[in-house]
DNA sequence: ATCGTTGGATAGCGATAATATCCAGCCCGA
DNA sequence: TCGGGCTGGATATTATCGCTATCCAACGAT
C-alpha cells in the first residue's frame, strides 16, 4: 500500500500522515527502494486509532505518542495500559503544594477515595483534577457536599464496573489493548455527549418554553 | 480596588487581567482619572469565574467570552443560558454531511433521542459530538450496541434529574445563572474524574497484581 | 520632587499541529 | 526508452492561542 492509498483510506492528507510517521506516532513502512515504501492494514489501522484520539478525544500528539508506545509495548498489561492512557488523558496540572486552599482539596479528595474504598494510585492525575475542580466550585460559592456527590459516584461506579465487564469477555491480547484504549478514551466521550442530552432534556422539561 | 489588588485576590497576573480586558472578558472598571480605575467585588468574582472555566474546564477564551455575555444578558432565562454554556463547551465539529458514515451515525443519534423521548435541540453540539464518537467506535471495529449505551444512559439521566433538582432549589436569579454554569461546566468535570477513579479501582481488582 | 504604580497600546513569544515547498529517485504507460 | 506524476525525506513556513513584555505618559502617595 502506498502513502496515498493510506492517506485515501484513513481521510487525511499525505502530509499529515508523513507527519506522524516524522513524530514516530505512525511507524515507518518497509522501504523498497529509495524513494518507495510499503505500508500495510497494521499502518492504516494505527492511523485510524490516531484520528479517533485526536478528532474525537482531542488529544495532543505527545499523549496519542504515549499511548501508542505503550501500545507497541509488548510487556505491558490491560491494567498498566489503563493508567497510560489515563495520564495522558491529563490534566496537566502540577499540584500546587503551597496552596492551602488546593492541599485541603486533595485531602478531601484522599479520603473519599479511601473510604470507598477505592484502588486508585497515588498519583493518579484524576485526584488532582477532582481536587482542582473542588476548590474552582467552593471559590465560586458552591462548596461540595459529600451527599452531592452521592449520584456521581454511583454513576461512575456503575459504568465503570459495566466497561471492565466488556472488557474481559474480549479474548486476543491485541485487541483487548485496542479495547482499554476504547472504553477509556471513547466511552468517556460518549458519557460527556450523554450527560449533556439528558441535562437539556431536562432542562427543557423544568425550565424551558412550552414547545 | 486596583489592578494589582485584583491580581493578588484572584491569583491572576496583572498582564493576564489586562489582557482579559482587552478581550472583553471582564468589564472595564469605572475610570477615575486617566491612569486610574477602580474595580470592585464583581469583578473580583468575573475573575474567578472565568480561571475556573480556563484552567478546570480548559475552555478557550472565545468560548468563555459568550458564557459571561450570556451571564450578563438580563434578558436570558435559564434554558436558554444552559444552551449557550454546552455550545461553548463544544465540540465544534462542522458535521461532515458528505460522510455516509457520519450520516449514518448522526440518524442513529437522532433516533435514539427520539426513543429515550428526550427533549433536545436539533442543533445541539452534543448531538455531533455523540455521531462522531460512534463512528470513531465503529471505524475502530467497536461498533456500538444500543444494550452496551443502557448504563451510559441510565447514569447520564439520574444525574441530570438531580442537578436539575439541585438548581431549582436556589432562588435569586444571579446565583441561579451561576449556577447553571457551575453545574454544566465544573460538575462535568466532577463526573470524569470520578468515572477515571472509578475505572482504575474496577481495573485494579480485576487485572492488578495484588498489593 | 520623586518614585513606584496605573491604564492603555503595541509588539513579541512559545507551544502546537499542521502545511508547503523542494528535491532527487523511481514506476508505469505510451 | 522516455517523461509525467508520484514518492520518501528534509526543511521551511503558517496559523492559532494564550498569554508576556515593553513602553509611555499620567498619576498620587511620601
């Protein structure tokens, strides 16, 4: 298969695909002679999975490279993989120690993932974005309340469980890989589009004009 | 109160204000000479508004910037407002109508909504957004079932019916308008962070290695 | 009077993600 | 076999975003 033949199948340009092959997201195809190269479904399929993760999840370059590397990683395992792509999913906020404000956030944070009783790293960058949202949402004049936060926890408990579920029905190692990269990266998008509906509905249904 | 006293109290640097200023983020102060204005509480809490937005929500200025004109409308009910907050938080695909599997999957969307009975905009984002992420699945070879979507669904009803409660409970119509924002934008955060937390101790007990 | 601060304007920067251009080398059809 | 168009590879350029930096004249507190 030659570049155009890949750059027709996967809906970007050539230049975008040598691009990627440049940051060593795409890997090179066989070269057959100097100024020819050979690439295969392996490379189209790549491209594909690099398009989701940058069209849907609007990730940047850096964080697909990671994934894709862990990917490519034939040591690692579904659970290894899963913290992979969640870093990379970010934030990128370095937690500001001297920030009282934002130490006690993620004291509360600590403890409410200890009294779940949840197997969560200690450095899992989920605490510090929750941390981070905690303390944006009391400056703001809206403290949380642990039983606020009640639905939310049930509802990510309950997905969460569902998507582990599908997970380990899936069999071949390569595509159980492709899968955890899948239900993280994709079926978070799809909670978010949800979420959104279901509030506008019913938003419509308490607040908005008779229609 | 002076820019820099501005500065201290929200943490932002005075070059940041005044270019929040120029952009029409922050309403100027009340001038008192040529080289003198003053600011006041309300600017102070714009501010915090708007870092919330930038840093928790990493929404880009322009997208911040119809937030606050929508706060500031007196003439905007609070459907409406929550309608203007979901366009800012995007996405802003162009909907590929020449894509067949775009449009395939934008009428699986659409039926959907009409199946659930939801009350939703036909120019709801979160419309694309949904169309876009199936077909990103569907392209990955992980197509979407309407069974594997019930959790999703489930999850994203129940906690939108009670932050819809949550809102109705408030009365004065500014912290009313606030808090639709804060609802829609920084407690879609919180439903992430708690579905990545979730995701990695369902994980943790299924695939970890014990520790 | 002086020295730091202010508002206001303009210019510059660093990161990100592409695009564009150029250049030989090669393949394929006429 | 020859020539136009594609190729890989390298280098340069662009566009957008969100700030930063610099300058300046006008203040105002000491």
């Amino acid at each position: 298969m030659k570049i155009s033949e890949l750059s027709d199948r996967s809906g970007l340009t050539v230049q975008t695909i040598k691009f990627y092959l440049r940051e060593g997201l795409l890997p090179k195809g066989t070269s057959t002679a100097a100024t020819r190269a050979e690439y295969d479904e392996r490379h189209l399929k790549r491209l594909r999975l690099i398009r989701a993760l940058r069209e849907v999840a609007d990730l940047p370059i850096a964080a697909i490279t990671g994934i894709v590397t862990a990917l490519d990683d034939d040591k690692i395992g579904l659970h290894d993989l899963l913290g992979t792509a969640q870093y990379a999913l970010g934030p990128h906020v370095e937690p500001r120690a001297d920030d009282a404000d934002w130490r006690a956030a993620r004291q509360d944070v600590d403890a409410l993932i200890a009294e779940l009783g949840w197997r969560v790293t200690p450095l899992a960058p989920a605490r510090d974005l929750l941390a981070q949202t905690f303390v944006a949402l009391r400056q703001l004049g809206f403290p949380i309340v642990l039983t606020g936060l009640r639905p939310y926890i049930e509802a990510a408990g309950a997905i969460s469980a569902h998507e582990t579920d599908q997970l380990t029905a899936d069999a071949p190692r390569e595509r159980a890989l492709q899968g955890m990269i899948v239900t993280t990266v994709l079926y978070e998008q799809v909670l978010i589009a949800l979420h959104r509906l279901a509030q506008e509905d019913a938003s419509a249904r308490r607040f908005g004009d008779e229609s």
